[in-house]
C-alpha cells in the first residue's frame, strides 16, 4: 500500500477538501481518503509519501491529443507558405503523416507521455495520423503507453485523401485495435474509431468505417474551419453535425472535437444523441478557425471536455487559453470562470466514465488510483471553495512533481522512474531529424 499525504488535498468528490489530507492506494485503486493523522493511523504499514504541504489531486485527462505531431517541433519544411487552416493541414500535417515510420511512431510516443507524465497527465486519448505506414501504428503507440504506464484511448484518423487502398487500411488499423482493446482486461488501453473529419470522408467510407467499429464510438473532427462547412454544404447539402448524424456517427461514445462552426440546431442533435464536444482552445486560436461556442453548448445542455490537440500537453495550459478566448470573444469578463474547470475536472471525468470501468479524476475509495502532486504553496487562504482560482493562476503543468497512475508512481520529485529519459530524448531527436530529411530530400 502506499499513502501519499501531508499535503492540501483537492478530492473532486463533492467539492471535499482537507487542509492536510493524505490518500491510501491499495494495488490499482484508491483504497481510503482523510486526514494525514488519521490515515497514518489507520495504515500505519503503509509506504509513506510525503506530499511536503504540496497540492495533492486527481490525475489530469487530455480529451484529444496528436502524438504524431510531436516531430513537429522546430521543423522547416521546403516551399511551406500557408494561407489558410487548410494549407496547415495539407502543407503540415499531412506531409508530415505521409513520412511516418514506425520508429518515428513509436518514439514520438514514449515522448509524449513522458511529457505527460510531467505534467501530470495520466489518460490521453489520442487521435492518430501515419499514412506511410498504417498497419500496426497504433500497436507502436500503445507499447509506449503500456510501457510508461498511462492510460490511454487510441483511434488511426480514417480519411479518403491518400486513395483507396490507404483508406482500407486506416479503417482496418482501426477495426484491429478496437477488437485488440476489447480483450484487453487491463482498463489501461481503449480503442475507438477515428475519422478525420466530413470533408475527407465520403459518405461511403462512413458507412464502412460503421461497418468494422464493432460497437465502438467515434473520435472525429467537425467544423474546425469554415472550409469544412462549406464543403459538407456544397456536396451534401447539410451541415456537418446534420450530415453525421444521418450517418449514424452521433452517439453517447462519439467524441465530436472543436465544433466552432455549428449552429443551434446542430447543438441540439449533439445533445439528444448524447455525443460529446471536446474543446481545443490553444490549437483554435493557433490556427485562426474561430471561436467554438462551447459556452452557448454548455447552457444548451452539451457535455464538452477538453483536449489539447497537440499544442501541449500540459492541461492547466488549456485550462489557462480556455479561459481567456471565451472572454476576449464574447467581450464578457464574467464567462468561463466556471466553464472551463468544469470541462477541464467534471465533464472529462463525466466523459471517461463511459470508457474506463471504473471512476478517473476522482479522488474517493473505489476509483482508479491516478494521482498527482503540485509544488504549490498559496499565497493566499485556500479552502474547497476556490481551489480553481488557485490552479488557475498558481500552477501549470511543470508544477506538478508527482505522478500516480493506477497505483504505480511514474514520477517521483520530477525524476521519471519508469525510463532513461535523456536517453530516450537522444534516441527521439536522432529519429526527427530523420523524418525532417525524408521530408525535405
Ligand atoms: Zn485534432
């Protein structure tokens, strides 16, 4: 058993709060929760991890993330000169995904969740793009993830832009995964089927990517810029969220990401089907498709998490840009102080209950023992009822300096134990700088 205490503990669990708090992780789940005195007490065998009157709370979940973007960083790409969110993606994105190795995969990986381990991240469900090299890509990504130990979702983005037999094999990619993550009794692995998003998915790859998902629900862009809009108007004569719910892609396991150009009564199906909006803040701005009324879709009854959509991985980041764009776009001070923690500690919780068996992001007896600590130490009074404010404006991912997932420390005082991680950055940028010269010659 191990008990981690000695500091302020945000529980999740009814707004409950100790001053000086301790949690008791027996094997995968959390075991008991109290006051250090007391739990020291009762357990008195228990190892002992001393939270040093840091902020003890749940593990962070990401909603949507792109591990193969990670090679990314710092890249040139000849004759690159976008203009549009489209010209990103075409330019970017996907020259990129067409000269993805499986080493490249792999490594990209176990860089991301180390980094999310870092920033206290311990589910990532995660959207791949690889089309160089399909078969098997997701297996690259989950080695990485069961190795470290994080929890994570995995979906191969379905597309028609790279021709037909390509198109198969993303579906298949996916259909084996689903079924791999079907058996698999770990809770540590899930599989959904990823679509890219309506504009590069006919309505006949629809019905075959419905055909092989074998329950599973969908992660899918929708609307992320105007250009996709339009395109579903043009050929189908719909929009979107219109468009995919006829093709049965709504659902109470469909992660539905962005939605910044959706209308009321698209809002409306999103709710009645029970699908879920996942919010990406930074990567909104960053690439100028507008504002999602993820604030209107809350009031309207919309479950909305939030993602990342791999400009970081530190959530309190996303939580930080979510916060503001909302205000700057509807030029009201007053929006998103609850909003965006909702998304960020309740409804990303909400969202993965329907995935994982048992309670993520909670800290209460039962649930998985996914666990974090944040070197923070307030400057001013603390107490249950505005722990936000001091995450908010206190801390960010790199604060955090302890990692608990399903009961196994990852990180203990900012040393990852579960890899050589300078040996593993030495191996990544030896495999980038690859990539990089596959791209450019
Ligand atoms: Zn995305």
């Amino acid at each position: 058993m191990m008990l981690i205490g000695n500091g302020r503990l945000i529980t999740r669990d009814d707004g409950v709060f100790y001053d000086d708090g301790a949690v008791v992780i027996d094997g995968k789940l959390i075991k008991d929760v109290g006051t250090t005195s007391d739990m020291k007490a009762k357990y008195p065998d228990a190892d002992f991890i001393d939270a040093k009157r840091c902020v003890i709370m749940p593990g962070l979940i990401n909603m949507h993330n792109h591990i193969y973007s990670a090679f990314a960083r710092g890249i040139s790409i000849k004759g690159y000169n976008p203009k549009s969110f489209m010209d990103i993606l075409d330019g970017m994105w996907w020259t990129i995904d067409r000269k993805l190795t499986h080493e490249n995969n792999k490594l990209s990986a176990y860089a991301v969740f180390v980094d999310c381990i870092k920033n206290g991240v311990t589910t990532v469900f995660d959207h791949h793009a690889s089309y160089f090299d399909v078969p098997g890509s997701l297996d690259d990504i989950a080695e990485a993830a069961v190795n470290l130990g994080v929890r994570s979702c995995l979906c191969y983005e379905v597309s028609d832009r790279d021709g037909e037999k390509k198109k198969m094999e993303s579906i298949e990619e996916n259909e084996r995964f689903i079924l791999r993550a079907q058996k698999d009794e770990t809770d540590m692995l899930k599989g959904l089927m990823g679509l890219h998003a309506s504009f590069t998915v006919s309505d006949e790859t629809l019905k075959l990517c419905d055909e092989h998902r074998h329950g599973a629900g969908y992660h899918v862009h929708c609307a992320e810029g105007p250009a996709d809009l339009q395109d579903s108007l043009d050929r189908y004569g719909k929009r979107i969220i219109e468009r995919f719910y006829d093709n049965g892609v709504l659902g109470d396991h469909t992660l539905a990401v962005h939605c910044v150009h959706i209308n009321k009564a698209e809002m409306e199906l999103l709710r009645e089907t029970n699908s879920m909006v996942i919010h990406n803040p930074e990567s909104n701005m960053g690439n100028a498709v507008g504002c999602g009324p993820v604030i209107h879709m809350i009031r309207e009854g919309v479950l909305v998490g939030l993602g990342t959509d791999g400009y970081t991985n530190d959530m309190l980041e996303s939580y930080k840009v979510g916060n503001i764009i909302h205000k700057h776009h509807l030029c009201d001070p007053t929006v998103a102080w609850s909003e965006l923690p909702a998304m960020l500690f309740n409804n990303n919780r909400m969202i993965t209950a329907r995935y994982f068996k048992k309670p993520l992001g909670v800290i209460r007896p039962g649930a998985y023992a996914d666990v974090i600590v944040t070197d923070y130490d307030p400057l001013t009074p603390m107490d249950a009822s505005n722990v936000n404010g001091h995450i908010l404006f206190g801390m960010n991912g790199r604060s955090v300096v302890t990692t608990v997932c399903n009961g196994k420390l990852l990180m203990k005082d900012r040393k990852v134990l579960v890899c050589d991680e300078a040996a593993l950055m030495k191996e990544c940028r030896q495999s980038a700088s690859r990539l990089w010269d596959s791209i450019n010659n």
